[in-house]
C-alpha cells in the first residue's frame, strides 16, 4: 500500500497545471490503522489535496458518504477492496482537481501561498521581538545583580 504526493509544478502565468504522481513510503513502510478501513482511505485522499476549499470539503463529504454506503452494503475489510473499486486516492484526487476550473486552482494556491509567507513573517518578526525583550531582560538582571550588594541589609549588634 502507498500513498501519492501530488507535485504541482509550472509556471502559473499559463494557468496550466503540470501534475506528477509518486508513490510515497513512511518511515516504516506500513500504513497506519485507522478503526475502519473507509476512514483509513478517506484520510488518504483528504491528505492529497493541495487545497481544502468549500467545494473540495463538499466534494470529500459527498466521496465519504459514498465509501462509506459501499462499505455497509458490501462488508468491505481492507482499503484495498475500497481502492478496488473507488481507485487509488492520488488517482481521485487527480481526477478531481482535472474535473475544476485551472484559474480558481490557480488562484487559490497563490492565495495560501501568501497566507502562509505572511504567517511566517508574522512568526519571524514575534520571534525576533521576544528575543529583543529577552536581552532586555537580561540585560536588567545583570544589572540588578551588580546594584543587590549596595541593598543588602546588614545588622550591626553591639
């Protein structure tokens, strides 16, 4: 059993999607158990999409409903009898992504993409103010630590 990466490459400016389809092994070349094997597939077509828009959320409720009435009606035991007859997940997740309009894939993509650099700005600029404050703060505890011998209070007993 394998999983499939989509790797989406080209230039955009086209609004052609160059798609590739490889298999994909983990760590220790088996499949983690899900409790049922719809869940297990559904997981691994969930996982392939390069978006996760209403229309995709819609389009994967509608694909679980149908795993799922296929696996009641036909006493379905592995994902392979669901691959069987639903095909690989890279496979309906291609077929998908071929089925809808390349400029709103397109744009999408370059939103998130966006997002996700703005995200990361927004991490940077946090972690280099914390570590700014950070140095303040050090900073003022060495200074404390220098001045603590002149408010050290000392008894004199007679």
């Amino acid at each position: 059993m394998f999983f499939c990466i989509i790797h989406m490459s080209g230039r955009f400016l086209t609004n052609n999607i160059h798609m590739t389809l490889t298999p994909y092994y983990n760590d220790s070349k088996e499949m983690i158990q899900l409790r049922k094997p719809s869940q297990q597939y559904m997981k691994e077509v969930q996982n392939l999409f390069p978006i996760m828009g209403r229309a995709e959320k819609k389009y994967l409720s509608k694909l679980a409903d149908s795993v799922e009435d296929f696996c009641a009606e036909e006493g379905v035991a592995s994902v392979s009898e669901i691959i069987h007859d639903f095909g690989e997940p890279c496979d309906v997740v291609s077929t998908y992504i071929g089925s809808i309009d390349s400029s709103r894939l397109v744009k999408k993509i370059r939103i998130s993409k966006w997002v996700k650099r703005c995200i990361a700005t927004l991490l940077l600029f946090a972690l280099i103010g914390l570590g700014i404050y950070a140095h303040f703060l050090y900073e003022n505890f060495k200074i404390f630590k220098q001045e603590q011998f002149y408010f050290d209070e000392t008894e004199i007993t007679d």
